[in-house]
C-alpha cells in the first residue's frame, strides 16, 4: 500500500490585479528569448481583464470542489510564477509535518511547460527549503483518462448545439517552438484525445490548430495558428460549400486562462465575425464533477495494491515516472541565416 499525507495542485499562476501583471510576466519569462514587444503586447492582454486572470480564481474552486467531494488527502496549492508561491507551499507542507505527496500539475499533455518545467520547479522549491521538505510524486498526464475525454466530449458537443450544420470543429493548444515539440508527444497526444474526443461525438471531421505563439518570429512554433486555419475555411460555396461556422476547443487548457479569455473569446471571435463564420468556443473541463473524479480515479491509481489505469485509445496510459530525457526543453533556436557558417 502507498501511502501519501497530502496532495499538491501544481499549476503556472496568473495575476489577480493591475500591479501583479509586469512582476507576474517577468517571473514567466525570465532566462526566455521573449521579445520586449511581445512581453508589452501580452501586459496589455491581462489589463484588458482589469489585470486579472482567472487561473487561480478555477484552481481554488477545483480545489474547493476536490474538498466538497470527500477527497481523502489534505490539499496543498502552489504555482511556478504568482501567488501562492511553490515555495511558500513546500515550506508551510514541511510545517505541518507532511513526509510524502502527491502531485497533480494542471497540464493534461506533456512538454517541457507542462511537465519537466514543473518538475524542476519541485526540484529547486525543496531545494530552497532545506532539509526536511516532502518527496513528492507527480501523476501521470491524462489527455487519454477516460473522464477527461468525456468531459471534454460534453463541452464540445453543448458547442454544437449552438451552431448550424455543417460548422467545423477545431481543437486548438498552446503553441510551443517545433525544438521543443521534439522532445515529447505533445503533439501525438493532442492528436489522440482530440480524436477520442470526436468518436465520443460521432463527429467524422476535425481539425488541430495551436494559439498563443511566442518568441522570436525566426524561431518555428507548431502551426497553424487558431487566427490562419480560421482565414483558410472555405467561405464560397466551392467544391464542398461554404463552411458556415466553427466550435473552438480549447483542449489544451483545463480551465479557463488568459489565452482562452484573449487568444480566443476576444481575438478570435473577431475575426469570424469579419470572416462572417458563426463562432462558439467550447467550454474548459473547469471543475466539472468528472474533472474531481479523474483526480479521485488518478490518486487511487497511485495509493491501490491492484491498480487498473484507465485510458482510452491504443497508447494506454502514461507513465508514472518520468524517464531521464523526458520532456527536455530544446533548443529553439533560429536557424543559422543562409550567409553565415
Ligand atoms: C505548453 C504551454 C502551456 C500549457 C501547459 C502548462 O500549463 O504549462 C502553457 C500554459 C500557460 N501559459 C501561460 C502564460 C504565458 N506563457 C508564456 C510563454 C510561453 N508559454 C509556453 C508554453 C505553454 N504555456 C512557451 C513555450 C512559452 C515561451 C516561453 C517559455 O519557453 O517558457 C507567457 C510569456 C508571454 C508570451 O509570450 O505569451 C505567458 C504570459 C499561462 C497563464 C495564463 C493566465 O494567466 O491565465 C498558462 C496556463
Ligand atoms: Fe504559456
């Protein structure tokens, strides 16, 4: 029987007011290639919403949820870049005498954002600890889990009901540079949960696109951008008609961020209205009650003698620790100009 004391919510943090935007994007940035252009243009994005990012705001209230729902471990809550600090976390578990936790990172899909990043950060936290801080085991990603496909099933499928026949379904994620892409399945997984997601609805088409780019524009990112496929659909009706509108998936978000507020529901949305297509972005699995029970089924997967791990598809589930090159950053970057050597 493994036993654990506690369970961390890992996640990336946002702002909750105007002050807390410069600090909070320089503490993201830090030792990244981000262009100053890009770093005022994102500020920009987060004081459109007053400043504040619902980040935080839908991890408490999953955590709340978790409570609510008579999970059996206490809940500790921590962040890589704002309020509550992992640090601070790591230091005040220590306090209370936890040994040994478990980690659910708020990422479904693994790269080096979503999972190594977050790794390293327990790593460094524990280090700036000193002795005595907890051990901690990660669980695994669940882009396949069953529930989290049926979650996300449901959202697209209420994106449907609000729009004419024969729209498009696109699921999209944060875009990451293609060096980066290399070094996990980032992509393969999206790949697969946004094609259990479509079985589940009976949907015979859809797309992947990716938002929210960053970095150097001489560095490639996966591709295409949210903002290019929409400009792609056919708007005459040609050879197979014109495409009367789309539901956005924001599958690579499990709750609403920023990018979703500004990347979709704002820049977007606005341009399908130009373009004349109905839009409907889908919701996030949020704190939905399959969301607590994918957290319930992945704890008693990690605490059973007998465990059964549920995923869907022909990858079978992740792993429950990471090997060695899991995940590396890579390099990204530009590719050397044609007259140099
Ligand atoms: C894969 C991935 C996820 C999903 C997995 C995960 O959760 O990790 C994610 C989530 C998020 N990204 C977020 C915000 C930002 N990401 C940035 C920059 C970057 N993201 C990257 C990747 C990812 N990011 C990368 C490769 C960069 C380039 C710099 C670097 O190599 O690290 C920047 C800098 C400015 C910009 O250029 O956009 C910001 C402000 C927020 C908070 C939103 C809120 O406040 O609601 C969340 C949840
Ligand atoms: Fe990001």
């Amino acid at each position: 029987m493994n036993h654990y004391d506690a369970l961390l919510l890992l996640s990336f943090g946002g702002p909750e007011g105007p002050d807390d935007v410069l600090p909070f994007l320089q503490n993201v940035t830090a030792g990244r290639n981000i262009p100053a252009e890009r770093l005022l243009e994102v500020a920009e994005h987060y004081h459109h919403f007053g400043g504040v990012s619902p980040i935080n705001g839908q991890n408490r209230a999953l955590i709340e949820a978790l409570r609510e729902s008579g999970f059996p471990l206490p809940i500790y809550f921590g962040n890589r870049n704002w309020h509550p600090f992992l640090t601070d976390t790591i230091s005040l578990m220590k306090a209370d005498g936890v040994e040994r936790a478990l980690v659910f990172v708020t990422s479904a899909f693994s790269s080096y954002s979503g999972c190594r990043q977050y790794r390293e950060d327990i790593a460094k936290a524990c280090e700036a600890v000193g002795p005595g801080a907890p051990t901690f085991d990660k669980l695994r990603v669940f882009y396949n889990h069953p529930e989290f496909v049926a979650v996300m099933a449901e959202r697209v499928k209420e994106a449907l009901a609000q729009l004419p026949d024969g729209s498009r379904v696109v699921f999209t994620a944060h875009s990451i540079p293609q060096g980066m892409a290399r070094n996990c399945d980032y992509e393969v997984q999206l790949r697969d949960s946004a094609s259990l997601i479509a079985s589940a609805c009976n949907l015979y088409r859809w797309d992947l696109a990716f938002q929210s780019r960053s970095g150097p524009p001489q560095v490639p990112w996966l591709e295409p951008d949210i903002l290019d496929y929409l400009k792609s659909l056919p708007r005459s009706a040609g050879a197979g008609g014109a495409v009367p509108g789309v539901a956005v998936v924001p599958l690579g978000f499990v709750s609403d961020h920023m990018e979703v507020l500004y990347d979709l529901d704002y820049e977007a949305k606005n341009l399908a209205e130009e373009l004349g297509l109905a839009f409907v972005r889908a919701g996030t699995a949020g704190t939905h009650p399959r969301m607590v029970r994918l957290i319930h089924t992945l704890v008693e997967e990690r605490t059973s003698d007998s465990p059964i791990p549920l995923a869907l598809g022909g990858r079978g589930p992740n792993h429950d620790v990471c090997p060695v090159n899991c995940c590396l950053r890579g390099e990204g970057r530009p590719p050397a100009p044609e007259n140099s050597r």
